[in-house]
C-alpha cells in the first residue's frame, strides 16, 4: 500500500518561478547617457559648429562710413552607421503544447532576448565613456593616495570642480550630469568630506539631491548593472558592468537643431520593422524545420560621441 510522499508525484508549481536575478529594464542607464535620436537612413553624416569663432571676442567698432566688420563661423561633419543588433530564442513547439502556461514561457524568453539586447547596449556605453581617449579629459586615481575610498587624502569635490573647469573652460557650457559606477555612488554617499557639508541635517549617509547640490550637477546616473563573465554553462561569475569611474558630461534629452550634448544614439528603424527592442514570435513547424516557435527582437544604432569637450573622466575612482 502506498503511503506518505509515494501518493504524490512532484511536477513544478503552476503559479511560482524562482527568478534569483535581477530582471528590471530600470538597471541600465544606457539610453540616458546617449538620448536616442531617430535617424532617417542606415548611415548619414550630420554637421558640428567649431566652438572658437562663437567663443572669440571680435572687433565690433565700427568707423563713419565703413562697413561692419565681418565674422566667420566654421562647420566639420561627422557620420554615423547604425549596427544591427539581435538577439532571438526558440521554444520546442512541444514545450509550449505541454507547458500548463504557455504565456509563462514565453514571457520569459522575451525577458531573456530583451535584457540580453539592452546588457549588450548597457556594456558597449560602459565601455566607450570610461575610456579616456574618448574623453574631453580625464584623471586616473589607480594606485593614488586620492582615490575616494582612502577618505584621509582624497577630495572628492575638488576632482569634480576640476572637470567642471575643463568643460567650462573650453565651451562656456556647464555639465549637468555625472555618471557613477554603483561602487563609487555608494562611496561618496559617506565619504567624510561630503558628510561634513550637512552634519547638521543628515544621518551617515548622503542622498542623491544632497549629492546633486555638492557636485553642481542636475542628475545622478548610477551604473548598477552587473554581467556574467562565466563561459556559458559554467558557474556564473557576476562583475559590474561600469568600472570604478566618475564621468561629468552634459547632457541634453531633447534633440535639436542645435545640440550641445556629450553623445547620442543614432538609431535607425527601417520603414516596416516594428520598433526597437519589441519581440516578435513565429512558428516554424513542418518538414524540414525545428518545430520551434523563435521569438526574436532588435534594433539598429550607433552610440556616436558627438562632443568630447563636453565631458571629464575621473577613472578608477576607488584606486
């Protein structure tokens, strides 16, 4: 006679899927960092004021009987071509015949291609600002007595008033954004110097508007996204995706025609394709086919820095 766990057979709970993993699009700060800006053709050029003739002071007397004195503005171009990126995943038709929720299993495959494509975007960013040959300027505080978590030598507000220096001076513009690495962040929070500005009014800890007033900037992006460096199958090695940095830029949000803003997304969408980043799903069954049903997304960009003056890198931050 069967008794105790012989009367029950397990199968997976219908209404519980352990997700131990962060699966929020709202890690990535990609998109903020380059504003996309919808460009009509796949690759193009686009033009760039110089600054000096805008910037110089020019002769503006003027003689009886002569005529002004003439100014001269140059003009450079840059051009763009916008990669495809995709990313796709198939489902055994047979999976999706038997699964008790078939909507479960798809939703979690487009949750799987939408953050493999907004990663990939998230680490190509990364990458491309925390170097500083594509910087206005930049500092290194690898192995020095000022890296920010030596909170004795180091002075925080000093390093970003120079960055704001370098892009003043060289633009007459101010940044209004500073790109942290989470690590970073979570250091200056409490870094002595910052906590003594309101010893009076905060706990042990700063807040972002507090943080915002301290640096003269008007937003705080925080690099929290993390990646897996394992080969795929092995245990997973997690590290962040931004490294120790503290970038200043300018950045505007609204495109215009005349834009002063550290980088844009040149993002293409051919006329027919559905927008970026939508998954679509199609079935493929019969002879000769997987009989699998593939749901796959994508877009086309290209992350162009249009304007290095207006940025200042103080990379690894923490030495």
């Amino acid at each position: 006679m069967a008794t105790g766990r012989q009367l029950h057979i397990d199968v997976p709970l219908t209404n519980m899927t352990v997700a131990a993993f962060n699966s929020g699009m709202d890690q990535f700060i990609a998109q903020k960092v380059f504003p996309v800006v919808p460009v009509d053709k796949q690759s193009n050029k686009y033009y760039t004021l110089t600054a000096d003739a805008f910037l110089r002071q020019h002769d503006t007397r003027r003689s009886p009987k002569s005529v002004a004195n003439k100014v001269e503005f140059s003009v450079s171009s840059d051009s763009y071509f916008a990669n495809e990126y995709a990313l796709g995943h198939d489902i055994p038709l047979q999976d999706l015949a038997n699964a008790d929720t078939a909507l479960t299993v798809r939703q979690n495959g487009t949750t799987l291609v939408q953050l493999g494509l907004l990663r990939d975007l998230e680490i190509r960013v990364a990458n491309k600002i925390t170097s500083g040959t594509n910087l206005g300027s930049y500092v290194s505080l690898s192995g020095a007595a000022g890296a920010w978590k030596n909170f004795a030598n180091s002075d925080p507000i000093g390093d970003i008033t120079s960055g704001h220096a370098f892009i003043r001076n060289g633009t007459g513009l101010m940044a209004n954004t500073l790109i942290l690495d989470y690590d970073t962040l979570t250091i200056a929070r409490r870094h002595p110097a910052l906590l003594d500005m309101y010893k009076y009014t905060s706990g042990g800890e700063l807040t972002d508007a507090q943080l915002m007033q301290v640096f003269k900037v008007q937003q705080i992006l925080s690099g929290n996204g993390v990646k897996s460096v394992a080969i795929e199958g092995q245990t997973s090695s997690i590290t962040n995706i931004w490294p120790n940095c503290a970038v200043l830029a300018r950045i505007e949000n609204a495109v215009s025609l005349q834009t002063a803003t550290f980088g844009l997304g040149m993002r293409w969408t051919p006329e027919g394709f559905p927008a970026p980043f939508t998954v679509g799903r199609q079935a493929f069954t019969g002879p000769g086919t997987a009989n699998v049903e593939t749901l796959e997304g994508g877009y086309w960009q290209d992350e162009k820095i249009v304007a290095k003056a207006l940025s200042y890198g103080i990379l690894n931050t923490l030495g």
